[in-house]
C-alpha cells in the first residue's frame, strides 16, 4: 500500500505546475551561471568553469534553494488532504497510518530528486 501512495502523489506532483516551474527554473539559473563566464569568474575566481570545485560549488548554491523546493512538495501533499478533508477518508479504510504518510513523504521526495537532477544536467549541457 505504502508503494500505490508513493506512486499517487509522484505523478500528482510531476504534472503539477509547481514541478515543471521549479524544473525550468533550476534549470535556465544552472545553465546561465555555468555558461555565463562573468557569472562563473565571480563565483569560483581563476579556477575552470569545468573544475571539480567550481562544479560542486554550483551544486552547493542549488541546494540552498533546493531546500525550500523540497519543502513545498512534501507539505503540499498533507495540507493539500487537509483542505479537502479526504485525510479522514482515507484512514476510515484498512490503511496504516504510517503507509499513508510515508507513502505521501516519498512521493514528494522524488519529485523534489528529479527537480534537483536538473542541475548536474545543465552544468553538463552548459
């Protein structure tokens, strides 16, 4: 049961408009920090734009805004149930607590992982 919510709430989240702005936008801002040499020579200094530090360091500042990416799709799912009050609905069945949530948590998850691989493919294609 865990797997079916798991697979509910990731492909809720990847047709969500929310996945495909966040995707374009993690996208065009890795790619015109890598492409852009101003941009990069600010960032890292002297060191090459294809360096294993200038690389990591640009994955790094991602993840920061990842952070908040994350946040949104892991509470969309609860409050989304909460707001249309089907979080009763669906704990009336034969359904464990803990699948519901951890199923809802890792659907959300994997849509925050495959917003976030959008950044090590710009670097490459940049």
């Amino acid at each position: 049961m865990l797997s079916r919510f798991a697979a509910f709430e990731l492909r809720y989240q990847v047709f969500s408009p929310l996945f495909v702005i966040t995707g374009l936008a993690f996208f065009v801002l890795t790619f015109v920090m890598t492409a852009v040499p101003e941009a990069t020579e600010m960032l890292s200094g002297s060191a090459n734009i294809n360096s294993p530090y200038v690389v990591g360091l640009l994955t790094l500042s991602m993840s920061v805004f990842g952070v908040f990416i994350s946040t949104a799709f892991l509470s969309s799912a609860l409050l989304r149930d909460r707001h249309f009050n089907t979080e009763s609905l669906f704990l009336t069945r034969p359904i464990s607590r803990l699948d519901y949530i951890c199923g809802r948590f890792l659907g959300g998850y994997a849509a925050s992982l495959l917003v976030f691989s959008v950044v090590p493919l710009a670097i490459f294609l940049a």
